[in-house]
C-alpha cells in the first residue's frame, strides 16, 4: 500500500493537472511513460470489494511488477490526502525533477498522436465464417501449392500477407462456429467450456451408438473475457459482426461498443450494396478508430465478419465476374471476394488515420471449411480441414512477408492480447486460460515458444456432424491422434511429412498411441469434458439417423474422403447452410 502510495505521489508531481491523477483508476494511458511501461490498471474478475461489496476493486500492477491493490473508497482516501497536500507538491517537485527519471518525464503530457504511438498497440482482429485453410488467394504454406486457391480472389489478404506473418499451422479451437467464438474470448478450450457444437442436434438423432452431450450455449457471466481486461486497462473496445454465444451480448462482456447479440440470421437481410454488412462493419469500425485516435485511446476492434455466409448477397458486379463459375462456387467466390473488399477498407482506414505502426492486425477464420484441395475433412471434423485455418498477423516489429510454423490455436489470441496490451492476467484467468502468448514466434518465428498449461493442442467433439461421429483429437508435436469413440479405434499422423493424413502410423507406432490416448483422456478428465455415453438401446438392426453431413472421412474407414475440389461448395458440411452453425 506504501508502495502505491508513494507511486502516486511521484504520478502527482508529475501530472499537469489533478483531473489528469483522477483518470488514473481507469485509463492507464494517463500514466507517465516510465510508470506506464509494463503497469496495468484493472478491475479484473473480483468486480467488488470483498469486504465492501458493491465498491469496485482496483488493481495497479506498477512496473517494477508489485502488485498493489486498494478497494474504491480506500482510493478516494488517499486521493484526498494528496488533494491536501497538493500545494507542498509544487514546493518539492522543482527539487525532484533535478532526478534524470523526472527531468526525461517532464513535459510528459502526451499529444493523442504521440500516445498512440507510445502506448499500448490497437488491436483489429478479424475473423471470416467457415472460410477453409484454401478459401483465398494467399498460399498458407509455402510447400503446399494448393494451399491457395487459385480461383477465389483476395488481393488485399494477399498485400496483407506481404506485410506480415503467415501462420502455415493455425487451428481454430473447434471445427464449428459459436464453440470457437467463445474460446477465443475466454481463452478456454470447447470441451472445458461444455460448448462444443452450436447445438446438440439431440432431436434429429434416432438409434445413434451414443448420446452426445448437451450443449451450454452460451457465454458464462462468471468468465472474464480479452475485452474486459483491455476495457479496464484503457481501452475502447468494439464488436462488430457475428457474436452468436449469447450470454447478453457483446455489451455484458467487454465491449463498449457492438451490433449486440446477433447470429447467421442477422446479416441475411444486407445485400449489395452492403452485402452481409461488410461494408456497414468497415464504416463503423473506421469511425470507431477515428474517435479512439483522436481521444487519444488505444482501441481493440473485433470483425466477426458474416460472410461467407449468405453468400448469395454479393455484390451483383462481383458475382458477375465469376460467373462462369458453377452456382454454389460462382457465389463463394463472389463473397469471398467483397469480404476481401471489406479487408481492404480497414487497412486503407488504418493508414488513412495514420495508426498502421501502432496498430495489429489479425486475419483468420472461425472454422474449416473442407474446401481446401490439399486437407482432409471439413467443418464438423477434426480433420485438419475441419480445423486448420488461415491466420496473417501483420504488426509493429514483424518481419514482412515471413512465415511461423508453430502450431497456434485461436485461444492463444487472449493472453497475446493482454500481452500486448501490458496486462497481467488476474488469478481468475490464469485459471480459465489455456491458450499462450504467440508473442515470442511474431519477434522470432523460429526460436520463439508459445507457453500453454499444457504443451499439446487438444481438439473434443463429442458429436455428430459428420461421419466421423463423436471424436476427439490430441497434436503433440509433429503426431496427430485421432480417437473415435463410437469404435474405440485411433488414426495416427505425422502432421510434417502428412499434412493430407493419409498415412495411418497408429498400427507401426503402438507405444505412442497408447502414450497419446492416455494423454488426451487425461486432459478431457482435467477439464472435466462433457462426453458421449453409449447408448444403452442401441440396436444394430434398425437404421440410425444421425443427421451427418459431409465434411468427416468416417471413423472406420477412408471412405467419405471429404477432399472436394477447391470452393466447390459440395464438401465440407456446406449442406444445411442456413442452419446455426
Ligand atoms: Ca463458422
């Protein structure tokens, strides 16, 4: 407390005015530049004061990494008693400013430019819907020719590609929709969030081998989201596009500004000239950096972009250039190209307000789409075309044009954000986190380490999609583990020399299957993952409905393939696609 104390006195003598000390609880961005770097400021999980519910707590993680903490009404004690002696202030202040420390601060009031590019980064993440690892034109690996498409055109994912990182390995948490969403915010895997499809799909089944888990369906009000810890430390936040967890909304859980809480079925209505709301999402997201730059605020922007879904709302002249192109791939490739469009707007925006060296920008996509040419499975599937997805990260320090091939998951975005952002995790979600900074791999994709509590990435779907069945999959360097519970059988692949899975390793590599098996048992024992049971009136000679679609390759052989020729829109769970996933 002394220690706090004493740090906001020196944060006294150096404010140029008192209103600037009284913005200090919520916007570290006040803070002189040598207290500010690497402090936080947040009001994190415990949101009132134990023992004086309903005050706020506050938290002030100082630089020298002391934890300091004080509840509301301690606060204004102590801002009282430096409003009191205000006046000796400026008696010793003269006398500490001789200090070096305090003659480079002086002077420290920051112009709002000169904040954004001293202070903490903005953030862009954008997020397209089931756009597969090959569902644009940038090569996502460089041996891989086919990780292109050499049909869609995404021109400014390409030039956003040229100027920063591609990650040749990224994986969408899950391989369905509202699960991955929901990791991403609370950097908690599906199978601990209990969410590992949109929904259980219970009433459509007759006569499985099991009973999928039901599904929780929304986000937990306990959980402490990116958004939240960025909003508390400083930040402007805002969402735009597809939430689809529910849980009230963007606005309960970190999000200042947003289009609320909104699914598929929101942006069906928006057609050209703004088709699905791309271009109304730019224009809001371009005004929301605006403001954010000229308070002088760092901004965290989220583009949770419709498309490609309804993908018959392209642009008229975009579906016109592919129109030789067969129905569903004429309009895939339409879509695919005004979100690209929409792409090209935010980046022309952030260099318009003159943000780009301070600014991350993230590319990726929700989930797989089984449209590559090159990966097996689709949506629905833990086949690497059910959860490989693109990523571009283009940001200050990043090497232009470069390439990590560390395996990555979307819930590592959470504690990178708040690393970034110079927040350290309040105990709550260092309990709740199971991604890892990716920090190190965008200074040096080489020789950097994602940290996770644990070194495997583990995938759980419990349920059926596709006719794969209920599955669960475990990646442990360069092996992948796929277990199938209706049969009890794994497939094994060596991700390296197989990225097409094709080669079963599971019979020649027995100790490390059963090694493997053991582990992912293990994990979803840890996490407490919902999983399904054996269905006792299972009858073998009556016909089983269990609604699959396309996208799997079929636990008990190769059959389903799920290798569709690039945006051919046949493969890859595209049935159905008006459905919630
Ligand atoms: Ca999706």
């Amino acid at each position: 407390m002394n220690v706090l104390i004493s740090k906001m006195m020196l944060y006294l003598f150096e404010a140029s005015n008192i209103e600037e000390f009284f913005r200090l609880p919520t916007n570290y961005c006040e803070l002189p530049t040598h207290l500010a770097k690497g402090a936080s400021i947040h009001s994190p999980a415990e949101k009132s004061d134990e023992n004086n519910p309903g005050l706020p707590r506050i938290r002030v993680l100082s630089p020298d990494a002391e934890r300091n903490e004080m509840n509301a009404s301690q606060y204004v004690a102590v801002s009282c008693l430096i409003l009191l002696i205000q006046p000796l202030c400026g008696l010793v202040s003269a006398e500490l400013a001789e200090s070096a420390e305090l003659t480079q601060s002086a002077g420290s009031a920051q112009s709002a430019e000169q904040h954004q590019q001293a202070g903490q980064p903005n953030i862009i993440f954008m997020m397209a819907d089931d756009q597969g690892w090959g569902g644009t034109s940038v090569q996502m690996h460089p041996d891989v020719a086919d990780s292109r498409s050499k049909i869609f055109r995404t021109p400014n994912l390409e030039s956003l590609s040229s100027e920063g990182m591609r990650f040749s390995q990224a994986y969408a948490p899950a391989s369905v929709c509202a699960p991955t969403r929901l990791s991403i915010l609370n950097g908690q895997s599906p199978a601990a969030n209990h969410w590992t499809k949109v929904a259980s799909g219970l009433r459509s089944l007759r006569n499985p081998k099991m009973w999928p888990p039901k599904q929780v369906r929304r986000i937990d009000p306990k959980d402490v989201t990116f958004a939240e810890l960025l909003q508390s430390s400083g930040y402007r936040t805002a969402h735009y596009g597809k939430w689809h967890i529910s849980g009230g909304g963007p606005g309960k859980h970190g999000f200042d500004e947003h289009d609320g809480d909104i699914g598929n079925e929101y942006a069906e209505r928006f057609k050209d000239p703004n088709p699905v709301d791309i271009f109304g999402m730019c224009e809001r997201a371009e005004k929301f950096m605006a403001e954010s730059r000229d308070a002088g605020k760092p901004f965290y922007i989220q583009l949770s972009w419709h498309a490609l879904h309804a993908s018959s709302n392209a642009l008229k002249e975009t579906t016109e250039k592919y129109r030789n192109l067969r129905g569903r791939q004429s309009r895939f490739a339409a879509i695919t190209e005004d979100l690209d469009t929409g792409v090209g707007r935010i980046l022309e925006s952030v260099d318009k307000l003159d943000l780009r060296k301070n600014t991350w920008v993230i590319y990726t996509s929700d989930n797989g789409s089984g449209s590559s040419q090159v990966l097996a499975g689709g949506k629905g599937s833990l086949w690497e075309g059910g959860i490989r997805v693109p990523m571009i990260v283009r940001g200050p320090g990043v090497e232009a044009n470069s390439w990590c091939h560390t395996p990555v998951v979307l819930s590592d975005m959470y504690p990178t954000f708040c690393e970034w952002a110079g927040i350290e995790l309040p105990e709550k979600a260092v309990e709740q986190v199971e991604g890892g900074s990716i920090v190190s791999l965008l200074n040096d994709p080489d020789k950097g380490q994602v940290t996770r509590a644990r070194k495997e990435l583990y995938f759980h779907f419990p349920n059926y999609q596709t006719s794969d069945g209920p599955h669960s999959a475990i990646i442990a360097d360069e092996y992948k583990l796929i277990h199938f519970w209706e049969t009890g059988d794994s497939r094994l692949f060596n991700l390296a020399s197989d990225i097409q899975e094709k080669k079963d390793l599971a019979a020649e590599k027995k100790d490390l299957v059963e090694d493997l098996e053991a582990r992912l048992k293990k994990y979803l024992e840890d996490v407490d993952a919902h999983m399904a049971e054996p269905n006792p009136k299972y009858d073998p000679n009556v016909a089983t409905q269990t609604g699959q679609r396309r996208g799997g390759r079929g636990a008990g052989g190769r059959g389903m393939g799920g290798r569709g020729g690039q945006g051919n829109g046949r493969r890859g769970g595209r049935r159905n696609r008006r459905s919630s996933q």
